[in-house]
C-alpha cells in the first residue's frame, strides 16, 4: 500500500517526517495522514514524491516491486 511504501521510503532515507514533510512542502501532520492512510496525496504531490525518492507512481501504489525502473531496463 502507498502509506506503507512512503514510510520505508523515508526511513531508508533517515529522514523524519518533519524532514521530508519541509522538502516536500507539506506539514508534518499532513506527512502523518499520508502516511497513516487517512488522506491520500494529489497528483502532482505524487509525483514529487516519486521523483524525490527517485521511484515510480507505479512502485509507490505497490504496483510493481521495482523500485528504480531505469535501472532494471539498463537505461
């Protein structure tokens, strides 16, 4: 699930959500609800998401388990 992928993504960053709420411009409690499923991000929050941890919308929505889809093709 998103929630879950967007924790393990920023912990793997070692980042608090405080930390990752400022880079992505959001509050920390709003960082919170993404991250406890009670709201879901927007389009383009998605996607700024995914490009920070340099991830797919796909991976994100636990759609495919690969995480860097560039690499995986070579590209």
């Amino acid at each position: 699930m998103f929630k879950d992928r967007l924790v393990a993504l920023r912990k793997e960053k070692n980042l608090s959500q405080s930390q990752l709420g400022e880079i992505l411009s959001i509050t920390q409690r709003s960082l919170s609800r993404l991250e406890t499923g009670e709201t879901f991000p927007d389009e383009q929050l998605l996607n700024d998401i995914a490009d920070f941890f340099n991830v797919s919308v796909d991976y994100l929505m636990d759609r495919t388990n690969i995480k860097d889809i560039y690499n995986w093709l070579g590209i």
